[in-house]
C-alpha cells in the first residue's frame, strides 16, 4: 500500500519565495526513507506537506489513501506521528504523562487514561529504556531522555505514518546512538512507514530503506539506502565532494 504519494509538488510561501520544486515522491508501507539535504533544501517543508501540516501550492498529496484538500485533515493527522524539537516540552508533565499525550496529540495530560493506554505507555517507556525516569519531569530529563521520550509520544497511538525532523540534531555520541537504537527497535516491531529528515548520515538508523535527496527545492535523487554510498549524488546534492563509508549497517559521511 502507498502511504505517502506526492506529485508534481509546488510549494510557496505567500509574499515569499517557492521552497518546493515539482516533487514526486511515493512512500509504501514498511518502508523508512531518509530525506538528506543541505539547510535550505526544503526538508521539513515537504516533511510538513507529507504531515498535512500544509496543502501544496500546486500538485497532488495523497496520504494513506485519501487526497488531501478532500477529506477531514483531522482524521488524517490522528493517524501521523510526529517527531519535533520545536514543540514545547510540558514541563509539568513526567515522562509518562508527556507520553500519553501522544493519545490526543496535544501538550496536556489526558485526564483518565484507559488500561489499554496505560499499557501502551509503560511498553514504550521500558522499549525507549525510560523506566528509571518515567516518573521525573520531562523537562528535568537529559537530552537524549527527551529525545526518545518524544519518539515513545509518537508511537504510542500506533500511527501508519511515523515524521520525524531531526531527532538526532544536538545529541552527544551516547545520546544519538541510544536514540538510533531505540529507532531501529520500534522499527522492527511496528509495521508503520516512516520519514526522517536529517543533515548528517551518522544520524540515520540501520532500518533506512529508502533515500530521497533535496536540494534548492527539488529532488536531486530517490532510491534504496545503496544511493548513500553514491558520492556524486551525495556531491551534487550537498553542493562540495562528499565520501562516504558503511559500517555495520551504518553510513557515514566526510565533506571533502
């Protein structure tokens, strides 16, 4: 099945410049794409698009089957989940509570959650390795807590569609990698698509089954996780000879 399929995609900004260029992208079940490029690529524009966070300009987005600008973006969004550093952690909520919030995707504790959410939540908090914190204020968390604190949200309702920008982004080594892991497990046990948008190959879980390359707007490549050790699509997207090595399941990049 086709959980994300975008054609010919303008997107523009009024009194502002065009940040998407005629992008077409398919995205099916059990896949877990990448989406690599510089700043300014418009990464998290098309990120916001494939999340029915915004309509395109021109073109047609069709999410889990149904065309968006017809149907209740509402219903559409229940079934999304959102990985974003820019959503503000609720400092009054422990690392439990700010995951059930992922029920009703707001900020606010949900006020009488049923066993069955209970549940759910302890599960991803002992699969996100948050047990020993799932009591102390998400705000009192270190990074790497909050990081996979804010995956767990984003799981808890099972959503077919897993966005996440830059989950990675000012973790330190211990950190990242335990988030990586923790990526690569829910990937395993959940049969959802994800996006993940990044900067930096060493950000990417081994599960990455598909990478789209942007640039300026407009894809420069699409293909399997092979096209990462593509180093003159990797060049050409991020503008500077780029050399990259796999270790493990893993890709890594050096800017020459």
């Amino acid at each position: 099945m086709c959980v994300v399929d975008l054609r010919g995609v303008d997107l523009w900004f009024a009194n502002g410049p065009q940040v998407l260029h005629d992008v077409s992208l398919r995205v099916g079940a059990g896949e877990h794409w990448a989406l690599l490029g510089p700043n300014g690529a418009g990464k998290s524009s098309l990120l916001s698009v494939a999340g029915a966070q915004r309509f395109p300009s021109r073109g047609t987005v069709d999410l889990l089957g149904r065309r968006l600008g017809s149907v209740d973006v509402r219903e559409l969004r229940a079934q999304l989940g959102v990985v974003d550093q820019r959503l503000r952690l609720p400092r009054e909520l422990s690392v439990a509570d700010y995951v059930a919030t992922g029920f009703t995707q707001t900020v606010q504790s949900i006020r009488t959650a049923t066993p069955d959410q209970e549940a759910r939540v302890g599960e991803l908090v002992d699969q996100m390795d948050l047990g020993g914190v799932a009591r102390r204020s998400i705000a009192l968390c270190s990074q790497g807590e909050q990081a996979r604190a804010r995956l767990a949200r984003a799981l808890v309702a099972e959503p077919r569609l897993l966005l996440l920008d830059e989950p990675a982004a000012g973790l330190d080594l211990p950190g990242r990698a335990d988030l990586l892991d923790a990526m690569a497990r829910a990937t395993v046990r959940n049969d959802h698509a994800s996006i993940t948008v990044a900067h930096h190959l060493e950000e990417l879980p081994s599960t990455t089954t598909h990478v789209a390359l942007l640039r300026g707007g407009r894809l420069v490549a699409v293909g399997d996780t092979g096209l990462l050790g593509d180093e003159e699509a990797l060049s050409r997207c991020f503008g500077r000879r780029v050399r990259t090595v796999a270790i493990d399941g893993r890709w890594f990049a050096v800017a020459g």
